[in-house]
C-alpha cells in the first residue's frame, strides 16, 4: 500500500455542497473524487512532459522532404511577378 499523508482544504460551503452531490450521485465519497482529480492533474503534466520531449526530439531529426535540405528555388525566383 502507498503511504498517504492528510490534506486540509478550505473549500467555499456552496462548492463543497455541490461536491457532496456529487460524490452522492456517483457512489464515492468528495475525498476519492479529490484524489482523482488531482490524479488527473498529475496524469495529463506526465503526458505534457512526455509529448514535449518527443516533439522536442523530433526537431533534432528533422524528416526529409525530398530537397536534402537545399531548396531547388531562389527568392527572385518565388518573388518574380
């Protein structure tokens, strides 16, 4: 079992109300719904990091496109009216 530690929030009553209504409708209690709202946080910034490093990554190992990193145009060329 993971080691847990106690959490004290103020929360505004009407929120609080609102969450116990909810935690009622889905058979849970606020405190499971807190933690998984604050599983969800920190699921999507392990998901952020992890896209960032791969795009990151793939701009290290650009994709070639067929010109071998030589445009086969000149300015003029692209700006000739």
């Amino acid at each position: 079992m993971i080691p847990t530690q106690n959490l004290t929030l103020r929360v505004p009553k009407p929120l609080l109300k609102r969450l116990k209504l909810v935690a009622a409708e889905r058979g849970t209690s606020v405190t499971a719904l807190l933690l998984a709202a604050l599983r969800d946080v920190d699921e999507r910034r392990s998901q952020y990091a992890a896209a960032r490093k791969r795009s990151l990554a793939a701009m290290d190992r650009p994709t070639d496109l067929g010109s071998h990193g030589q445009a086969p145009w000149t300015r003029d060329e692209l700006h000739e009216r």
